[in-house]
C-alpha cells in the first residue's frame, strides 16, 4: 500500500502549519471568553484545523497493516501515549490543587486523539472489505444520527471519535502524491488564497455569528448544545463541507517544497503530547494570566506568540527519540 518512495514536503508543510494551530489553539481557548481577538482565532483554526489533521492522519496509516495482517505494535503505542499523557495531566491538576478524578475511559482534552487513532486503525481494518464509497457516507449518517443522543459524549472519547472517523476514512482512501500533484495547479491556489482571505475576514467581521456554533466544530457536543438542536445534523454536514473546502484550500496555498519548517512536521506527536500539560502549568500557576494582565493591550498577542515559541522548542530532535522509539516498539516480540 506504499504510495512511493519520494517525499512529498507538501505534507510536511501541511502537518508543520497544523501542530503550529493545535498548540495555538489551545493557547486561544484559555481567553476566549475575555478576547475578542481570541474569538475570532477560535474560528479561524477550530474551523478546520482537527478535521484535517485527523484527514492527514488517515493518509499516513495505511503502512498499519501489511498483507492482510494488522500491525498490533502501533496500536498499542497510541493506547499507552493515551494512558501516559492522562496520568500526567491528572499529577499536574493533584499538584495544583484542583482535586481531579482520573477516569480513564472518561475524555474530554487532548488525549482523546491517541484513543482514537487505536480505534480508528482497528475500525478500518476490520471494515476494510467494506467498499469506502458505501462506507464513508454511512459513517457521515451515523454521525449526524448520533448527534441526537445526549449519552454520545467524552465516555471512551465516543462522540469525536463517530463525529472524526469519516474524515480519517477519507484521507485513508486518498492517495496523498496524486492529491499533491491536483492542488498544484495554478487557478486552484489562487482561488484558494482568495478564498482564505475572505475566511479570515469573516473570522473578524461576522465573530459573533460564527463563533455561536463552537460546540459543532469540536465535536464532542450532542445537538441540544447546538445553536438550533433539531436541526443539529445540518450543522454537523455543514462542519463537514466547510472544515473540508477551507482544509483543501489550505492544502492548495502551502509549498510543495521543502522549507526551514519542514522539520516540524515530523515531529508533530511528541509536541502534540508535550505541549498541553506544559500549558496547565503555565496557566494554573498563575503566570499565564500574570503575562496577559501586566503587558496591557500586548498581552494577547504575545500570549499567542509564545504558543509558537513552546511549538519550536518540542520541536528539537533530542524529544523526538523516545517517541519514535515507542512508535516503532516491536509488542509482539516482547510478549513471546
């Protein structure tokens, strides 16, 4: 199922852009109640930011099983990064006081990604017969139906993980040199660079309206959170369809050339896993709101610079050994 043997940088660049917005992304959610600049940041990765990380994801994990037999040896990494970053942010909410209660089939932060990409591997093994023309749009009526449950929630990350898996099944089934190659054309990445002018525009002028519906674009929601809950599956079909033009006019802008951020995009997983429990800290010592407060109008935005700043420094190699170490572990042979 190897797709060829060149690197395409373009998806590099595309994973290098989206960890930038996952760690700034959780940076902006500590003052959107208090900011309308963060607000209006909200919307502009919240958006689409998940649903293409989860769609790039899926284009990588076809290398999870090899001649019809499933690759358990990943699997299990994803359940014990899920496991190890729960625990320390449990020790981190016990050192601060908050008084937690580690559950761990309850998820409602970050860790819930490592869940899913078990589950999500697993799923698509076991349906891979299933022809993905007929699978992906039942996946999607699932998901719109389930929205209407108030019981599909954080429990074993279920809600994200019904609401994301017909994008991760899309990216699985999308061969990632030829959509590179589609993109590059020159009429598309003009349209596309217009189109995300107008987005962020929007993001600015039109906030309130498009930020009212921030318990659709997480996807950990049920519909009686939703701004009209009876018509919840036409929010969830509209997160699809514009998460899915705004993912692929990101795809269009960026460089299908190797750059000096490429690196990043290499080591997404241990600054995904790394970064959020830093930034507890940070907030429940008091010294994340200290910054903001004393810098006045400044506050904001190098609040959000420094989202780049942490994003650059669990970027150094030295912190990506461990996680590929555990990535590429061989379970199997140990268990024997």
């Amino acid at each position: 199922m190897a797709e060829t043997k060149s690197r395409v940088y373009l998806w590099d660049n595309v994973k290098a852009l989206l960890i930038f917005l996952v760690v700034m992304g959780h940076f902006v959610t500590q003052f959107t109640g208090s900011s309308e600049l963060m607000r209006s940041m909200f919307i502009i990765i919240y958006y689409f930011h998940m649903p293409l990380f989860v769609f790039v994801s899926g284009m990588f994990a076809k290398s999870s099983w090899k001649d019809g037999v499933l690759k358990v040896n990943k699997i299990i990494s994803y359940l014990i990064l899920y496991v190890a970053l729960k625990l320390i942010i449990f020790i981190e909410g016990v050192a601060f006081g908050k008084d937690p209660t580690f559950r761990l089939f309850y998820e409602s932060g970050i860790p819930w990604y490592m869940l899913a990409m078990a589950v999500f591997i697993c799923m698509t093994y076991v349906l891979r017969d299933v022809n993905p023309k007929y699978l992906i749009p039942f996946t999607i009526l699932l998901a719109c139906i389930a929205g209407y449950d108030k019981g599909v929630g954080d429990i074993f990350a279920i809600s994200r993980i019904i609401v994301f898996y017909p994008i991760f099944l899309a990216g699985f089934y999308t061969d990632s040199v030829k959509l590179a190659e589609y993109t590059r054309k020159p009429a598309l990445r003009i349209g596309a660079a217009v189109l995300l002018v107008v987005f962020v525009i929007l993001a600015f002028t039109e906030r309130d309206a498009l930020y009212c519906v921030r318990s659709v674009v997480t996807g950990r929601s049920p519909f009686a959170t939703f701004p009209v809950p009876e018509l919840g599956f036409l929010f969830r079909l509209g997160h699809y369809l514009v998460g899915g033009i705004i993912s692929f006019a990101v795809i269009c802008v960026l460089p299908n050339k190797e750059n000096k951020l490429s690196y990043i995009g290499a080591a997404t997983l241990p600054i995904y896993f790394l970064h959020r429990p830093i930034l507890y800290v940070f907030m429940d010592s008091g010294l994340g709101r200290t910054m903001v407060t004393s810098l006045g109008e400044w506050g904001i935005p190098a609040f959000l610079a420094l989202s780049v700043v942490l994003t650059f420094v669990l970027s150094v190699k030295p912190l990506s050994v461990p996680f590929n170490k555990l990535m590429k572990c061989k379970y199997t042979k140990i268990l024997k």
